[in-house]
C-alpha cells in the first residue's frame, strides 16, 4: 500500500542502538536532512537508546524494543506492534542483525516494505556458509539494498550477495559548514593541550578492535625516536575494548605523548587540531571519520579498504597504503609528516574532494530517491 500523498513518508530505521558511532551518525544526518521535509523519521533501537538519540530529529521518536541476549522473540513482537502504531510506511534496518528483526516483524516484507543498508566489509564470522546464505536469502525479501560506497557494493557482489545486480552505491555526505578548516591551527591545538610545534596525528571512533587503535600506540613506540614532536590525539569512547584500550594508552611507554579526548560533540575542533588522521581499520563502507576530517582540510593515511579507495586519491588527497602491522604503519606515518608543506597541499585537496562529491545535499537526494523508489516497487517474492 502507498502512502498518502498529504503527509510524510514514515520511515522507521531499526538499529541495535544510537550509541555514537559511523552507521548511527550516518543515520542521524541523514534523519536530520529529511525530517519535516516530506519524510516522518523514527528510530527503533534493538538494545538500547544511545547518545546519538538526543541529535536524532525528534528524539521522541525514538523507542527501544528491550532485545534479550540471542534471537529475542519479544523484540520481534514489539518491533511488529510499533510499525502498526507509528503506521510506518518503510521499515530501513542497517547490516544483517537489524535485517533478520525487520524480516521477522513485516512477515518478509509482506506488510511493510525494507530497504536494507550494508555499512563495512564483511568479516571471517559473516564468510561462513550460514551467514552468507542468510544474507542472501533475506536480501531478496528487499524493496531495495543498498552500500555506502561502490567499493562495498562491488565487495558484496564479490561474495555472491548481488546476482541481480540490486545493490545500490549510496555515499555518505558530510557538512561541510560544520566540518571546516582551522582559523587558526595552533590555537585549535592548544586548546587540546598540545604545544606549538607538535606534529598531531589522530584516530577517531569507538574502542573497538576493529578500529586498529593498538596498531596506533605500537607505530609510535617504534617512532619515538625518530619523530620526537610525534604525538596522539585519540578521539572517541565506548566499545567492548575500552578498558583495555584506556588502560594501553595510560600504560604506553609514551604515554605523555598520548592525548584521550574521549567522546565529543565537537568533533570539528578535534580534527582541526590534528596534522594527519590515520585510519588503519580494514573494515570500512565509507568512513565518516574519514570524510570529516578531508572536509577539515586534514589529510588521511588510511588503510586501502574499499571505501577508503574510493575517496582519497593516494597521489593529490591523502595516502593509501596496506596498513596490516605496526612496522609498515610506523613507515607510511614517518613518509608522510617527514614533509609538512605537503601534508597541507594534500588537505587542501581533501577538502576540494569532499566539496565536490560527498556534500550533505547529494546524501540527501540519495535517500530521498531511494526511499520514494521503495514504497512505489513491486512486492518482493519468496521465489
């Protein structure tokens, strides 16, 4: 059933919380373009709310569906009964957790259409034969699927996940008002408490394996020496490694050289206090890290991960490089602050890339596409 055309298009994403994080951001953003503009925005939160609940458009929209460890019959039960009190008219669930609930809880699609977001490469446990098939039986209960970057499209198809050619690229966008270069850098690095000639290289995300942060503290044990204005801005909290992580930072044979600025809401200071973002993680879509800290004028040596690829050009932009142990991440990050005119020429760069193609109205004119595509297309079949 289509919605009516005198009101917003409901659209309801489930994820498993609104903790800060680059899925949960990427959401907010895009809620926040979209709400009160032809669209009704709404989140369901699998486990539990999140800090990112308080920026969504109206955090009052924003329930939690109390998930119990394992597959949670209840959770299926009172997603159902919100998508029949809300009226939603689109249900948008994000990697496959959120996929197997908003399955569940329309029936297959049957009773409210899902478009399904895939946000990171997928990992030795999503390459078994169960996962892989999970996912491709459940993607063909879809209205739409879609990938925020063509890398990961390309990455998924790789794996069989795609026979239809269904999956669509959609690129994250960044403010690019928010997110802007230093007025005045050493003020910005000061006020971090970093001092005047400090060569700052930064890590932004949740405290999570995944990110690679030891591979950070190990590259600047092996550079102390050779770079003693080296130092660590560490931006980002939470996560199942955060005791062990704070507890490597404090006990880091630098330590002193290593600044903890834990979760912010003023990520555009952060990033305009750093040099150089490194970005190690092997895993990522589209890393809204990444694209913040380009739009900031700030360079990033990144690991060649798909999404990573596609938006920094290792020769003008940024660089790239297989970032996979501490020796050659210590080597890429020696090359690369050996030479601070060039770290400057490459951030300006970075921010003329993000102005031309990862802007906030391209996103948004993405997921307008999308969404309005979904509830006009065919009902998905068993077949």
């Amino acid at each position: 059933m289509k919605p009516p055309v005198d009101r917003p298009l409901r659209v309801l994403h489930v994820l498993d919380s609104l903790a800060p994080g680059g899925l949960e951001n990427g959401v907010v953003n895009t809620a926040r373009r979209l709400h009160g503009h032809g669209f009704d925005i709404q989140a369901a939160c699998l486990r539990f709310r999140g800090d990112f609940a308080e920026r969504m458009p109206d955090p009052s929209k924003v329930v939690v569906l109390g998930k119990t460890a394992g597959f949670s019959p209840g959770a299926v039960w009172r997603l159902r009964a919100h998508l029949r009190a809300t009226g939603a008219d689109l249900l948008h669930s994000h990697n496959l957790g959120t996929l197997i609930y908003a399955v569940a809880a329309t029936f297959g699609g049957r009773t409210i259409p899902i478009v399904h977001g895939e946000h990171g490469q997928l990992q030795p446990q999503d390459l078994t034969p169960k996962r892989l098939l999970q996912r491709r039986l459940l993607f063909r209960l879809c209205r739409s699927i879609h990938a925020v970057s063509a890398g990961l499209r390309d990455h998924l198809r790789g794996h069989g996940l795609d026979p239809a050619g269904r999956i669509l690229a959609t690129p994250n966008g960044v403010d690019s008002l928010r997110f802007q270069p230093a007025a005045d850098a050493t003020a910005a690095k000061a006020a971090l408490g970093f001092q005047v000639g400090d060569l700052v290289v930064g890590i932004v995300g949740r405290l999570v394996a995944l990110k690679r942060h030891r591979l950070l503290f190990e590259a600047l044990e092996r550079l102390a020496d050779a770079l003693p204005t080296l130092r660590l801005l560490v931006v980002g909290d939470g996560g199942a490694e955060r005791d062990e992580l704070v507890a490597a930072m404090r006990g880091h044979p630098q330590a002193d050289r290593i600044v903890w600025a834990g979760h912010r809401n003023d990520l555009e200071n952060c990033y305009q206090a750093m040099d150089l973002l490194a970005a190690p993680s092997e895993i990522e879509g589209l890393s809204n890290a990444v694209l913040e800290a380009m739009a900031c004028a700030v360079p990033v040596l990144a690991h060649q991960a798909c999404g990573n690829a596609e938006v920094i050009d290792r020769h003008h932009s940024g660089y790239l490089a297989d970032l996979r142990d501490a020796a050659g991440l210590a080597t890429e990050l020696q090359a690369a602050l050996g030479n601070v005119d060039e770290l400057r020429r490459r951030g300006a760069a970075a921010r003329q890339a993000v102005l031309e193609r990862y802007s906030m109205e391209a996103m948004e004119a993405c997921y307008r596409g999308l969404y309005r595509g979904a509830v006009q297309a065919v009902t998905p079949s068993f077949r």
